[in-house]
C-alpha cells in the first residue's frame, strides 16, 4: 500500500491563504493543512509569499489605527492617553524621560 501523495501548493496558494488569514501564519497553515514552517519557508523562498504577509499585517494595522482613532474621536480617556503616550512625545506627553549620551561617561561612588 503507497502512502498518498501531499499536496502540492504554489507561491499563489500560500500568499492567497496568508492573506485570508490576515497573515496570520499559523491560521493560514492550519487551513492549507500544512505545518507553520512550510509557510515560513515559502515566504522566505516567494516574494509574492513575503509580501503578501506584509501587505495582510498591513491592513490589519490600519484597521486597528481606525478603532483607535474613533475611540479617540468618541472621547475614550484610555485611546486619548494611548495615543499621546505614544505620538505626542515631542510635545511632552511622557510618564518618563528619555536621555541619551554620547561620549565618555564618568561615575564617582562615593560611601559613608
């Protein structure tokens, strides 16, 4: 008795399951009914794969900015600070600051 033969799929197939999956790898790889490193491996060998995945990961972001930004719109505290925490650094919205240094450093210990 031959054991049956795994189906083949092409660059199209995997960048066609990765994008109804939202790139989500692991759903995309369940639904083909392959493992997430056959996927993984046809994204690094098929860059119509690789961007497919991009390009599903990126309009999932941008769906997620638009909830964020009617939530901001709906006056939603937690969005506002969020988004200010986040964006509006250069304007002072910072629970702390960020110093960097260049050059030489020297620190004195000093003990009782």
């Amino acid at each position: 008795m031959t054991k049956p033969r795994a189906k083949r799929y092409t660059a199209a197939d995997y960048a066609k399951a990765v994008t109804e999956a939202q790139g989500l790898i692991s759903v995309a790889a369940r639904r083909l009914g392959i493992a997430r490193s056959t996927i993984y491996s046809a994204i690094k060998k098929h860059a119509s794969v690789r961007e497919a995945v991009e390009d599903a990961r990126a309009r999932t972001t941008d769906l997620a900015e638009g909830k964020r930004f009617s939530k901001i719109s709906d006056g939603d505290m937690t969005a506002i600070i969020f988004y200010l925490k986040t964006q509006g650094k250069a304007r002072g919205y910072v629970e702390r600051a960020e110093v960097e240094q260049s050059g030489d450093v020297t620190i004195r210990v000093i003990r009782d």
